[in-house]
C-alpha cells in the first residue's frame, strides 16, 4: 500500500488566531470589583485623593473598546469622566511614576515570581505616532509596521516564568537627531529635562537588565554562568560587542541588526510571519535557518 505524505499543518502565532477566551457581558461586569482591587495595591502611592481616582479612570478607560484612547475621548466613555480632571493627572499632577513601577515589580514578584524559572526579556516596541507634540515621533524603524515610518519607540523589559509573563520596565528612545538645533523647541514643549543626551538602546536595554540584576530587585531571575549571548546576526551586523549587554548574570538571548540605528529585537522563532498583508511562511530567511 503506498503512504502519501500530507503537508504539515502550520498554525500561525497567537495574534494571528481567534482569542482562546471568550467572555460575556456579565464576565466582564464582574471584573470591575477586580480591577478596583488591582488600583487598591497602588493607591499608596498617590498623594491625594484626586490622583487616585485619576489613576482608576484611566486604567477604566484603557481597558474600553474605543478607536482612539487620547484623554478626551477616554475620559468622556466613562460614566464619571472628567476630561479636565483626567488631563491634569497624566499631564501636571506631580505623582511619582518611578515609584507606581517599582510597586509594580512588587505585585509581579508576589504573583509571578519564581527564582528557578524567571528570566527577563528585553526587547524594542515601536508604535505609530503622528504629530509634532509627543516626545521622540520621527520617522525610524517601526517593528509594529514592519518598516520606516513616523512613530515612537521605545525598549521594554517583560518577566516571564512558569507562573505568566508580564512588562515589568521601559525606557523611552529619543532618536539620536532629537538632539540637534532643530529640534531645540520640540524639546521644550516635550518638557524633555536638558541634562537628557542620545543614548542607544542597546544602552537603554543594558540599564534595564542592571536594575533587574540590582541587590534590591524586586522579581527574581534564573542565573546562568555564560550570561547574555548575541546570537542569529544578520549579514552586515559583524561580530562587535554591543555595550550595556555583555557580561550581565541572568540568562539573555539577544539579536542585534546590522542597520546601525540600535535595534536589539529577538531571534524569530516562528516560521510564520506577516509581511505584504498577509502571513508567510519562512521570511525573512536568516543565516543557517532550514528554507
């Protein structure tokens, strides 16, 4: 009897699949008491009363299904909104955002941690912006467009053990041209400190993993003796070293690109990809992978 092989069944990755969980009216009624629980661990570190119900709404109206999730159109979705009220706390109210992530990272350790299999994932997030008003938008590699275009970027840092993921740092990335004459008022009106110089994100990403390695860190790592390794480089990315990033304690897999602007993304591992509005299999093609 002859064997006729049929192709292999590929499933595309998780953004590319219908959610697992489907929830009902009534399932998500009954996350409000949640949420209000999850804002009560953060309460203590806003000073006054108005910034805590600031801090409620918005995480009330970053989980509403709206287009555009700007102040005005979150704020006015809400039943008790208050667009004046809602801008003043994400734009003047003197809260301390340094402290608000450090509790998190506490919440994230009682939750989540765990010291055999923790490891941290450092990576770039890019998201399209317009305009001439927010910090950092010029044209640059966008990783969500897969392309050069207008946008903001920045460098995240996700913890991720047997128990869930979840971010856990960020540092903003101002493109190095941000720096120049030109941009001498979009600075002002950004409010970005003078003190502030181009740092790449290689840099930013090493910051991150120094402050998870820091003493007083509050999520813990799995520690392997070879540190962080570069690894799948593209052609034209050579061989060097990229500061910040070598020689750091817990286990990192890291790639960096050859483009010369500082990307550090990570190695795909998924032959499934989107590119030209569709998915496709095996692009790009990398060194030393099966085509």
């Amino acid at each position: 009897m002859d064997t006729i092989a049929t192709p292999l069944q590929l499933v595309p990755p998780p953004s590319g699949r219908p959610p697992e969980i489907n929830l009902a009216t009534r399932d998500v009624a009954a996350l409000a008491d949640e949420l209000a629980a999850y804002h009560a661990l953060f309460a203590p570190t806003f000073a006054r009363a108005e910034q805590r119900r600031g801090a409620l709404c918005y995480l009330q109206g970053q989980l509403l299904d709206l287009e555009r999730k700007t102040i005005e159109p979150l704020a006015l979705a809400l039943p008790d909104g208050d667009v004046q009220m809602l801008q003043q706390f994400i734009g003047q109210s003197p809260w301390d955002a340094a402290r608000v992530l450090a509790r998190h990272q506490e919440v994230v350790a009682d939750t989540l941690g765990d010291a055999e299999t923790g490891v941290l994932i450092v990576d770039g997030c890019d998201f399209p912006k317009q305009g001439a008003e927010s910090v950092g938008v010029a044209r640059q590699w966008c990783g969500a467009l897969g392309k050069v275009a207008t946008c903001q970027a920045s460098v995240v840092a996700c913890y991720a053990s047997q128990h869930g993921y979840t971010l856990v740092d960020r540092r903003l990335y101002l493109p190095e041209k941000w720096f120049t004459a030109d941009y001498a008022g979009r600075r002002a009106r950004c409010g970005v400190p003078s003190e502030v110089t181009f740092r790449p994100k290689p840099e930013l990403a090493g910051e991150i993993v120094a402050a998870a390695r820091a003493p007083r860190a509050a999520v813990p790592l799995r520690h392997r003796r070879r540190g962080l390794r570069e690894q799948h480089r593209p052609p034209g990315s050579g061989r060097r070293r990229r500061p910040g990033l070598s020689g750091r304690g817990p286990a990192h897999d890291a790639r960096v690109d050859g483009t010369g602007d500082g990307r550090v993304t990570p190695p795909p591992r998924v032959p499934w990809r989107w590119r030209w509005g569709r998915w496709r299999q095996g692009c790009p093609r990398w060194p030393g992978r099966a085509t």
